[in-house]
C-alpha cells in the first residue's frame, strides 16, 4: 500500500506588509502555513528578511569585535547605514537611541532631520524605532513619520501608552506601524484591537520583545509561535500580522557576547535561528556576519 | 444556583476597620443587603485572624445572626477560628475551607465531622495545585476518600476547583476551559457530590468594569456543567436574575454559543453580542485580551 503523508491545510492567512516603496521596497508576512511546514499545503511567499541595526550616535557600550564591520563609519549614522547596504541587509533598522532622556534626550527635529537624511541616501527599505521611552517617543515619532511623509517605512515601536497620538501620525503620512507589548500574547492581542480602530490591520507589525539567549528567549520563542498558531490555525484577525524579532541589542548586551566574539556571534545566531523557527517575518541584527550566516542557512534547499 | 454572598471580606477596608472597631453595623448591613438581594449563604472572609480569635469570630458570627437567618459560610484558614465560628453557627455552616493538604486533613476535616456541616474541599494537596482536569479530579478523589473514612459523606462536600484570573499571561484560558470540564465530569466520578467556586477569581486582573460580564457568563455556563454554587457577588442584580431564571434568553444564547453554534452576530443587541463573546474567549474559542468586547 502506498504511504501518504498526512498535511494540513489552514484558513488563517498573516497579513502581507510592504515596508518602502518601489525598488526600495520589501515585503514580509503572507503565509498561511506554519514556519517552514512547507510539506503542509499552502506557502510562504516571502522568506523571512534580514535588516542591520544602526544607531544615531556613536555606540558607548559596544565591544571592540562589534564595532569593527564598521570601524570607520560608526560615526556617522548615514555612512554606517549605507554600509549595511553594502552588506547586503535587507533593510536599515535605525534606532533613535540618543532621543532617550536617559542617554542625550536630544531633539526630536534632530531625530527627524537624520530619519530623512538615511531614508534618502540607501536604496533598501528603512525602519525606524524610537528610543522606547513612551513618552519621548510620542513626540519624536510624530515628527519622524511627518519627515519622512510617504515614504511607507516601518516606524515604532507603538505602545500602549502612546498607540494613539503614535497611531495617527504614522496613519497620516503613510507608515506601517510597529506595534509592541511586552511578553504577553493577550496585551498583544489587546494592543492590536485598539490600533485597528483607526489604524488599518494591514499596515501593521507585531513586535512581541526579543529576549536573547539566556536571558528569557524561551518565552518569546513560545510567544511567536502561538501568536502564528493562533493567526493560522484559528484565524484570528488581530494576531495575523507579520512578526518582527529586535534581538541583536538584546543579545550584544549580554555578557556572553560582549566578552569574546565568536560567543556573540553564537549568542545573536542561536536567538535568531530560534526565532526563524517560531515564525518571525524580520530579524534586526547588529552583526553583519550573523546576518549573513543565517540568510545562507534559510536559503539551503 | 446557591449563591455564597462574599462581600463581608477583610480585603475590604470597611469590613476589617468594623470588625477591629467591633462596629456590628457595618457587617449587618451588608448581610441584610446579600440577604435582601438573594444570597443563600452569607460567606465571612476574616483572614488569618491572629488576635483574640475566639471572641473576634463568636462576635462576627453573632453579629450577622442578629441580621440575617441565613446559614453561614466560615471562611477562614485558621483551625481554631473556624471551630470558634461552627460552634456559634445557628443554622448548619458551611466550612470554607479545607483541601487535601496535609495540615488541612489533619485540622480541617475532623471540624467538619465533629460540627456535622458542609465543607468545601478544594483539589489544592501538598504538591500545590493540579495543572490538568486528570490531576485535579484524582487528586479531588484522594481527599473526599480520606474525607469518607472520617464520617463526612459525599452529600456535604462541596469540591472546589480553584478559579484563577483569565488574564493570566497567556495561560489563563486553559484554566477557565479545565475548570468547565472538570465540573462537567465531577459528579459522574463523584456520586452526589456538591461543588462551588471563587466564582469573582476568574475576573481577577481585569478592569473593573469589565469584570461582571466574565463572572455571569461562566457562572451561566459553569452551572449548566452542573455546579452546585458559587461564592460570589449577589449585589450584581443580573447574575442572580440569570441564575434565578430572569434572563432565560441569554441563558439559551450561552448555551447555542457552548455547543459551538456559528450564530450571526448582527442579528444580535449589543448586549447579546456581548454574552456570545464573553462565552467564546471562556470557552477558549477566541484569544483573550481585555479589549475582547472590542473585537
């Protein structure tokens, strides 16, 4: 008798996202299988994405071997995302880290003046995350999105203390939103049911927190794959959104990674392996060799 | 449904400032309210009661007989208050309550057969608490076992299950669906067995005004699995009328929405749409999120 391997088939379908517009665009999500289960029926038409993280200052705390793919460029911001280009990212991930009033509480017309300045010099899609400090991110995000008018970027990450006055600014100049709760699929799902009030569900980002290795990436890991389980499998509307993994500052500021290179390189690989296959869409690393490896092991046939 | 009033809490600031104070009127009032409302029982919640034990519970428990003829519901995990409180009880108690913990069996049950009363029996035991409908129900067997061998029969155990909040990160819905499977199974393992629970647990951590819709669908659905009572807020007019048999539409909706019924939604009032998906994120159908009304 002849054998048949048993298959799925799911009604859930995740949300595509484009992030930028023309050639300097990207799309991730789209699927209605679960990570890899490329025997079951249905497909992923967009294979997960690889973006390189930049900051707007000068790294203070990075070990020696992170800042050396980027030596002569980690000064200045635009230099060192067009050398992410170069490197074959497929997006810029910029993080307003100086906008945080805990670290240079700079500007937030500085901050929007720079988001414009590195979306203008590459040729691949731009994200932008603010400093995460609530409050100073619902003044800086507005000025960015408004910057940066039409460029369809990915900008966040929106919270629940500022979702709304975030929300309307990425909605009124064409952004996606990326929207982030901290390790908990029903504040996620909350989050997502707010937003979609005025915000349209298919422009939306699900960040869940990218723990790393050793510093809680269990509950992350179990977290993607039930907020996939959930969209695919049952279908519901407010957790079929792509996932975005922020982890290479989560694992770049371990102990682990700082002390010796080839620990971090591991230590950003193993996280991000780990996410790929609970179904993260985009992956934010710091390293460009970790990058490169894990895109060279999803492209294995 | 018997109702367990449970607003005579020592987590409320008036009730422990009126039993320090012994201001008998503040408690009375609140029994004749439950009363009034349509409680069955009258749960007194003292805490751990580590002062003038006796006299404290004798006085409360005289305090709420002056006020009330309802039995009352000694809810203490203090041995020596709940005998104090039995022994002044005019109507048969209910003790509230015991477990199969090791301390518990060794103080708690020999009370409940010595004053002859009910008892409500949780399945917490000394390894903490069940994780399944499997655990909960062979480790509820053990203790109502132990139980029997002391006198006490099936008829005056009351089994509780242990509510816990639905909000619980992600997990708090896999314990809203055990729960409703372990009542449903309960008396067919159990042979006239009595069952109750925290029914107000399950709204724990939700906002405030949120938290009424939760505790009357599942008390609705919990008490069509058969469950015998709840301890619970009888001031809340519309889970006693749907317990008291005022609403039997959306008794019925609940129903069609447990046995999985695809119900069209626009036919619906608001109210209605929100019974269905109250019932749906219980039944672990839809993803809880506080917003759930909102989807």
């Amino acid at each position: 008798m002849e054998y048949k391997a048993p298959t799925e088939e799911y009604t859930g379908v995740v949300r595509e996202v484009t992030i930028g517009k023309g050639r300097k665009s990207l799309k991730i999500g789209g699927e209605n299988i679960l990570p890899f289960h490329f025997f079951d029926k249905g497909s992923n038409p967009n294979p997960v994405k690889f973006a390189l993280e930049v900051l707007d200052m000068e790294p203070q705390d990075w070990p020696e071997h992170l800042i050396q793919p980027f030596k002569n460029v980690i000064a200045d911001p635009v230099k060192w995302a067009k050398k992410c280009e170069e490197l074959g990212a497929d997006a810029v991930f910029l993080r307003l880290v100086s906008t945080d009033p805990a670290v240079k509480d700079s500007s937030a017309d500085e901050a929007a003046a720079l988001a414009k300045r590195i979306a203008e010099a590459i040729d691949i899609p731009l994200i932008i995350y603010g400093s995460g400090d609530d409050k100073k991110d619902a003044e800086v995000l507005p000025k960015v999105a408004e910057a940066c008018d039409g460029m369809n970027l990915l900008i966040g990450p929106v919270q629940k203390e500022n979702y709304e006055v975030v929300g309307k600014a990425l909605l009124d100049h064409g952004h996606n939103a990326s929207a982030l709760s901290p390790l908990d699929i029903n504040l996620l799902k909350e989050l997502n049911v707010k937003l979609c009030k005025f915000f349209p569900a298919e422009k939306i980002v699900i960040d869940p927190e990218a723990a790393a290795l050793g510093y809680g990436m269990e509950y992350s890991f179990s977290l993607m794959e039930r907020v996939k389980q959930i969209g695919i499998i049952t279908k519901d509307n407010m957790t079929m959104m792509p996932l975005i993994a922020d982890l290479g500052g989560e694992c770049w500021k371990t102990k682990q990674a700082k002390e010796d290179k080839e620990q971090g390189l591991l230590w950003e690989g193993i996280t991000a392996l780990s996410f790929l296959l609970a179904g993260a869409n985009i992956i934010v690393f710091r390293h460009p060799e970790t990058s490169r490896l894990m895109k060279k092991i999803t492209e294995v046939k | 449904m018997v109702i367990i009033g449970e607003n005579i809490h020592v987590i409320a600031q008036a009730v422990s400032t009126a039993i320090r104070e012994r201001d008998a009127r503040v408690i009375q009032d609140l029994a004749k309210a439950q009363t009034e409302a349509g409680a069955d029982y009258v749960d007194l919640n003292v805490g751990p009661m580590k002062k003038d034990t006796e006299e404290t519970m004798q006085w409360l428990v005289n305090a709420v007989q002056e006020a009330t003829d309802l039995p009352l519901s000694i809810d203490t995990l203090n041995p020596v208050a709940m005998e104090a409180g039995l022994k002044t009880c005019k109507r048969k108690p209910l003790l509230n309550s015991a477990s199969g913990k090791s301390l518990s069996k060794e103080q708690m049950l020999p009370l409940a057969q010595k004053y002859s009363c009910d008892v409500v029996i949780s399945v917490m035991t000394d390894k903490g608490m069940p994780p399944d409908v499997e655990s909960k129900i062979e480790s509820i067997m053990d203790t109502v076992a132990y139980a029997n061998e002391l006198g006490i029969p099936n008829e005056n155990i009351w089994v509780d299950p242990i509510l816990l909040p639905i909000s619980t990160a992600g997990e708090g819905q896999r314990f809203t669906v055990i729960n409703l499977e372990f009542i449903k199974i309960l008396e067919d393992v159990l042979p006239e067995i009595k069952s109750t629970v925290g029914l107000s647990n399950t709204s724990n951590g939700v906002p405030d005004e949120l938290r009424p819709p939760l505790n009357r669908t599942y008390m609705v659905m919990l008490e069509r699995n058969r469950l015998h009572s709840a301890i619970a807020d009888p001031l809340d007019k519309e889970l006693i009328s749907l317990t008291k048999g005022g609403m039997p539409e959306i008794v019925e909706l609940i129903y069609r929405t447990m046995d999985g019924e695809d119900i069209a939604l626009s036919s619906l009032s608001q109210k209605e749409i929100e019974y269905v998906k109250t019932a749906k994120v219980l039944m672990g159908e839809t993803l809880y999120s506080d917003a759930w009304l909102e989807s």
